[in-house]
C-alpha cells in the first residue's frame, strides 16, 4: 500500500461499529501482507492476528479486505482512551506540525513538563513527586531500578512469580516466564532474585499469609540490608491477569517502608482508567515509592515514565537518565490529550461498566462449564483461566483452539499466563455495550465448540 490510500477508511470514532467478516481471515490482502512480512521482517517478531490493519476505533479494527473486527485487546492495553481518538490526533497533529523533535536533553519543551506534572498529580499519594519520560515499558522498568539502586546504594532487586517487565536484558531477568520471553538470550542481569506470588486460585493462601511467606524467603535469600528494591504489578499482566489477595500489597509495602527498600509498582498494563481507578494500586491501597507507566499513557504513540518520591527520583546525578528520543514532543502532546480525557471523559467510570459485563458474562460461562477455571480482574482488565475440569490443570490447548476460534469469526482475543491458558480481556473504553456483548457471544460460542 501507498503511504496514503485514500480507499481505505477513516480511522477513530467515525467507523461504523460492527463485526463484518467479507472474507475469511486472514483475506488476499492480508496474506500478500503477511507473506512479504516473513519475507522481510524477522522471524522473532510474531503476530497474533492475521490481518493487515488499515484503520481502527472505537471498538473495531478494519482489516485491508474490508473485514471489521472486534478489539477486545486495544493493542495490549495500549489504546484504552480509544484509537484515533479525536483529542490525540488533534494534539499530535498540532504538535507535528511545530516540530517533531529536538531531544529534551538538548532543548526542552513545555509538553514533556506537562506530562511531569499531570503525573505528579494523578499519581497515588500526596507527597512531592518527580517524574523522569522514557519510550517503553522496559526502558521505564529498568530506569526505576537504577534510580532505586543510586537511591540505597544497594543492588539486589526482587520480583515476583508469574511476573513480566519487559525485553531488554535487566526486564528479561526481572521476567518469570522462559518462553517466549527468555529462552535462549541469556546471561542475564544479575542480583534479580524471585519471591512468590499471591496466587488465590491456585495457592489458597490469604494476602497476608502469602505476604509472610514471600518476606520470609526475601529474608532469609537476601537480606534486607543488600536489597534495594521490590518490583511487582499490582495485576499481573503477561502472568494471567493474577489478581492477589487482599491484604498482599500492604504487607509488602509496609516491609519495604520499614526496611528501607524502594517499592517500584509496575503499572505498564494496568494503569490510566484500565482498572477503574486511574492505578490500580489505589484499589489495593498502596502508595508505591516509584511507579512505572506506558501503554495506555499516550492513546498509541511510543512513551513511558517513572514518576515517585522526588528525594527518590532526584537521587541521580545530572545527565544519569535520559534518551535521545526519551519524553518525544509528538509523543508528549498525545500523552497531556489522552490523559485530559482519561481525566475529564469519565473513562474510569466507563471501565468499571465494561468490567461490570465482562465478569457477568465471563463467570456465568464459568457457571455452566467446570473448564473457566476462574474469572479475575479489575475493570476492564478481566481474564478467564482455562483448565482440566477434574485435575484444575491449565488446559493450554483449549485456550489456543478458543483465542483462534474467536479470531476467525472476528473478535480479538489476546492469551497470557504462565501456563498458556488464560484469555484476557481489554477492549478499548470507547467500545459500546452491544459490540462488546457480541465479541463475547462469539467467545461463549468458540468454548461452546470446543
């Protein structure tokens, strides 16, 4: 395709919204796409669904055969405000046309300072905060535990079971699952050590029976006069969308604030409205010392922070952090419009409605079918484990044969976990009740099927 394609339709909330299959997916197009991708682009870098996007929002992606499908996974939690969305384009279109690019390194710029600040503010806690800009998830993960590092002047770093941070080698190591994530790339960063997770479907274990548990083991590993910092997602992600018991964080936190160790709350997935709060650490009721974001900050343009304790943040000497692209104007500009609506849209309370029907319609699947292991979640940010109904196995087959069911019919489904065996579910906030209502009719079929 050209650069432009005037054929193709127009992105954002003016697609028509409904599931349209004209062709089975993957279509001619589509796969003229995917052959000339494994023809020029290399092997490690998959693809979940077969299609050749031209254009997305709301809740659907239009493929170049004309197929519309069902998002129910905003590109991994990415376009949570909405694709497209008019206040981000219009913003990056304006920003655009200023300048692209000096480096915030070289000479600054008010938009990265407005990201600072509206992370500083709607961050949790009440205390003085900085904020340092980044391009991805890793980078920030990976940023937060150097500053933890020249902030204690230790090094150990712990992180949890079933855990992702990220692709580089420190994220790797922070990492819990080999493959695809690991296998093969080592040696890794070291002085990463791994707690136990609270795991309640599998484990049994109340929050703070599984928060002593996981202290014991860091006590009597590591100690906590070598440990410089805990790093955890609230929900896990990449791990199955595991939600740990109530009283977990807590405890951890409040060892970490004893013991002098920095807690560094890794909210790549699970931040800005996706859980119904802004963070999800504040449904558990934690105040991280750090916190990471991306994802969802800026409606699909490539950044991420570490925003915490400004004493924290300001423990690195000048010129310590950064990047050249690290805080991009464009990337900015989405960044300040996407948060305004995230904070002015009422998309937190939007999530908390998709999280309402995805758990209704999820948990009486569970009902009817002893294979739903179990339904979790927060918001909209809700999973469903798939298992043997006798043994609670993952079941990992069923889980693929499910997720590639659903997208042949047209509905994105995203899997994660350990095991291979959970599908999760994070549709955009700007999708529609009805169309989020049929991607789930084809899910309950798909399982029906199978």
């Amino acid at each position: 395709m050209s650069i432009v394609d005037t054929t193709v339709p127009v992105g954002g909330p003016t697609l028509t919204q409904e599931r349209r299959l004209v062709t089975a997916i993957p279509g001619p197009r589509s796969q003229e796409l995917l052959d000339r991708k494994a023809a020029a682009v290399a092997a490690g870098v998959g693809h979940t669904v077969p299609v050749h996007a031209v254009a997305a929002g709301g809740g659907v992606i239009v493929d170049a055969d004309g197929n519309s499908l069902i998002d129910l996974g905003s590109g991994i939690a990415v376009t949570t405000v909405g694709n497209a969305h008019p206040k981000v384009v219009a913003a990056i279109q304006a920003q655009a046309a200023q300048f692209t690019h000096t480096c915030f390194m070289v000479s600054p710029y008010e938009s990265y300072v407005e990201v600072a600040e509206a992370l500083n503010r709607v961050t949790p806690g009440d205390h003085a905060k900085k904020s340092a800009l980044f391009n991805s998830g890793a980078e920030a993960v990976e940023n937060a535990v150097k500053i933890a590092r020249k902030y204690t002047g230790k090094q150990a770093v712990v992180a949890f079971d079933h855990g992702y941070h990220g692709r580089t080698n420190l994220t790797m190591a922070l990492t819990a699952k080999s493959m695809p994530y690991k296998s093969g790339f080592g040696p890794f960063a070291p002085e990463i050590y791994r707690a136990p997770l609270s795991y309640p479907f599998r484990d049994g274990l109340t929050g703070p029976e599984a928060a002593q548990r996981a202290i014991s083991m860091i006590e009597k590993q590591i100690g906590a006069d070598n440990l410089a910092a805990i790093i955890i997602e609230p929900i896990q992600g990449e791990g199955g969308f595991i939600v740990p018991a109530d009283g977990f964080l807590p405890a951890l936190v409040d060892w970490c604030t004893a013991n002098g160790v920095v807690f560094i709350a890794d909210e790549v997935q699970t931040g800005f409205a996706r859980t119904g709060t802004m963070f999800a650490s504040e449904q558990f009721g934690i105040v991280p010392d750090l916190i990471t974001t991306a994802k969802g900050i800026a409606g699909g343009m490539p950044l991420a922070a570490v925003t915490g304790r400004a004493e924290i943040m300001d423990a690195s000497h000048s010129g310590g952090l950064g990047g050249t692209y690290g805080g991009n104007p464009v990337a900015c500009a989405a960044a300040v419009a996407a948060i305004d609506a995230f904070e002015n849209d009422g998309l937190a309370g939007r999530a908390q409605e998709i999280g309402a029907i995805l758990t209704a319609r999820l948990s009486a699947l569970q009902a009817a079918d002893p294979r739903v292991g179990d339904v979790r979640g927060l918001g909209a940010m809700v999973a469903a484990e798939f298992v043997d109904p006798i043994t609670k196995e993952p079941d990992a087959a069923l889980t693929a044969a499910v997720a590639k069911a659903c997208i042949a019919e047209g509905v994105v489904v995203l899997t994660c976990g350990t095991y291979g065996n959970v599908i999760r579910f994070l549709p955009p906030l700007s999708i529609g009740d009805d169309l989020l209502g049929e991607g789930l009719d084809i899910v309950a079929a798909a399982l029906a099927a199978h």
